[in-house]
C-alpha cells in the first residue's frame, strides 16, 4: 500500500473508517464520529520516548501547535524515559500500535531501516540542520525510502537531528591513538570508527553506562552529548572529548506513526500534523537543538565534567581515510535491493546537503566551549 507525496508534503490517503476505542496497550482514542476526510472526531494519540521529557524542546511546541490547531480535537498521552517502550524496542511498539507514535533511531534497527542509515554514516557532513532537511526532502522524493517505512508499518512524521558524538572518559587521553586498547560504549558506525582506533566498542543500553564504568568495565561512552548529561555519567567519566570534530554527524533520530493510526486519521488532521512537522524541522536546530546543547553543556559541567577538544587533523584524516570505506560497503550492501542505484541516492543527498547549507557546522564540543567560556 504505497502513498505519493505531493509538492514535498508527505499526505497518506485516507481511511474511511471509523475508529475503535483503543484498548489499553495503545492506538488512538476516537471520542467523536467520523474518522473519515471531513473534520469530525476526536483523538487521543499515544506517544513513546526513550529519553526525559525535557531531552524533547522541539516535541512540546509541535505538540500544542497540533492540539491548537485541531480546536483541540488532537491530544497526546505522553509516556518518557521509557516507561512505555525502550530506546531498543521503541520501533517495535509503533510498528505494533502499543504506541501511536515515537522517537527512534534506526541505528537500533538497522535491519528495519537500512536506507534511514544514511544519516549514521559519518564524514558527510557537520551541519545538523542541514542534514536533518536534507533527509525529509529526499524522503519526500523517494518512493524506494518510503517504502522502507511502509515495511515497518510506520509514516514518517520528522527527522530529530542531534549533534556529532561525544567521547565521555574515565581518564584523560591526548590523542585518538590514546584510544587504543580502551574500552568504549557505542552504538551504530561509531563501533567501525572505535575499532578502527584499536579501541574495543561496547554495545549497551545508556542506562546501563553510569555503573559499567564506575565498576570498570567501560573506560568511557560515546553518544550525543543529551544522553551524556541525562545519564549524569560526567560523574565517573568527567573528560568529555569532542569526537564529532574529526566525524561530523552520525546520529539521526526520528519521529513516526504507526501507519494504520496515520491513515485512520482525518485528512485536515493528517494536513495539520504535516504542516506543524515542516515547520519545525525548518528551524530545529537554532531554536530547540542549539539550547538543548547549552543546558546539556551546564548540566554536564555541574556534575565535573570538562569539554577538550581530542587529536590532530591529521589524525582525523586518517581516521576518515581508513574508516569511510568501510562505513560506505556496509551501506551499500545492507541497501541492496532495497534502492535501485544507491550511488545516485548517496549523490542526490550530498547535493542536498548543499543547497540547505545553514552556515552553522559547530559540534556540540564548540558550542559547550563556546557557551560556557
């Protein structure tokens, strides 16, 4: 069951039907009549997150702007920090309908979305915003991509960019070849970067980071630096090391419905939905993820933890040069017979990562040294 998008806005066609009241595991509540084009009922959308409440500044305003704009006819039953879904499981529980919708990576599910990986290969690009607009425009184009979320039962809503990776160390290190022999908590093609640096990647939950590495068995963690301070791990690990400089963005997180909860939705609701999630996409990272950076450069900074930048240039370069291949042949091969040509997918991207160049390619390392002088 595929659904054209037209003039950039991706608007699913509609079910006519009328929606059930949902059971207690999730599904949308229709407290009104008709669930069909017109204007009629009303909704009660179940929403999962892995991370806190305030991991989300740009979730809050989208979600007013849609209960604003519906007359209220739209409301949202919040579940955060897990307490509905896992960070590992999120995808699942959408795809399944114990949640309506969520936030998740496909870095968690490479297998799901192994064309969504694009936006976890490093050395493309530093520019958050303009990866996060250049993804939503190529999704728009690609029926090959969206297909790939009719699969998993799920529409994507917006792309929810977040900063290059941190390095987050027990001990202070003065070179990426200092990494050598460590053993570090990643995620993703982080793990190929780490190994390629003859550290030994870990693949936990970052829950479970704090205790790993104040009893030793970690020597440090590598994820976006809002997990750093919402896992407090400055606390055992308070050398924080600006990775991303050498790798650029490796981390794309994403909002989505379940697919029969987008379609069962009106189409005026569906336009709205759409709308309100162009609108913040546009300007997600100046006016949400720039702040939420700051608070988590304080954050980290009250519980000791120091911001350095880590290794030479030219160390980068090798380490891109070593490394990109390898992060290249595991895409293209996990893409196969998923995308026709993945070459002239991977240049229509870096194309698009040009025209919606924001100027801005700090890493959250920059802005936290920046910010906090």
């Amino acid at each position: 069951m595929h659904r054209r998008r037209t003039t950039g806005i991706w608007i699913a066609g509609v079910a006519a039907a009328t929606l059930a009241l949902a059971s207690c595991e999730g599904g949308v509540v229709d407290d009104g009549a008709d669930g069909g084009g017109g204007g009629a009922g009303e909704f009660t959308l179940v929403l999962t997150s892995p991370t806190m409440s305030d991991q989300h500044p740009d979730l809050h305003p989208w979600m007013e702007q849609i209960t604003e704009r519906t007359d209220g006819r739209v409301q949202f039953e919040t579940h955060f920090d897990g307490s509905l879904c896992s960070l590992a499981d999120t995808s699942a529980c959408i795809s399944d309908g114990r949640a309506d919708l969520g936030f998740h990576s496909s870095s968690y599910n490479p297998a799901e979305f192994p064309i969504t990986e694009i936006g976890s290969m490093p050395f493309q690009t530093s520019d958050i915003q303009a990866q996060g607009l250049a993804m939503q425009q190529l999704w728009n184009e690609s029926e090959e991509w969206q297909a790939e979320f009719d699969s998993a039962n799920q529409h994507l809503l917006f792309f929810s960019p977040v900063g290059p990776h941190q390095l987050t160390m027990a001990q202070e290190v003065d070179s990426l070849e200092d990494l050598n022999g460590l053993s570090v908590r990643s995620t993703g093609g982080q793990s190929i970067n780490l190994d390629v640096l003859g550290a030994d990647p870990a693949a936990i939950a970052p829950v479970e980071v704090y205790e790993a590495i104040e009893r030793g068995v970690l020597d440090g963690a590598s994820y976006p630096i809002e997990l750093a301070a919402q896992s407090q791990v400055a606390e055992v690990a308070p050398y924080v090391y600006d990775f991303g400089e050498h790798t650029g963005s490796m981390v794309m997180m994403m909002w989505s419905m379940n697919l029969e909860t987008w379609e069962s939705l009106p189409g005026d609701v569906q336009d709205v939905i759409t709308e309100v999630s162009e609108e913040i996409l546009d300007g997600i990272v100046p006016d949400y993820a720039v702040p939420a950076i700051e608070g988590a450069c304080e954050a980290i900074a009250d519980a000791g933890g120091e911001f350095h930048p880590i290794g030479t240039e030219e160390e980068g370069q090798a380490l891109e040069d070593e490394a990109l291949p390898q992060h290249m042949d595991q895409w293209t091969g996990a893409v196969e017979g998923g995308l026709e040509d993945p070459q002239a997918f991977l240049d229509r991207y870096h194309e698009l990562l040009e025209e919606n160049a924001s100027g801005d390619q700090r890493t959250p390392g920059e802005i936290c040294r920046e910010h906090l002088g």
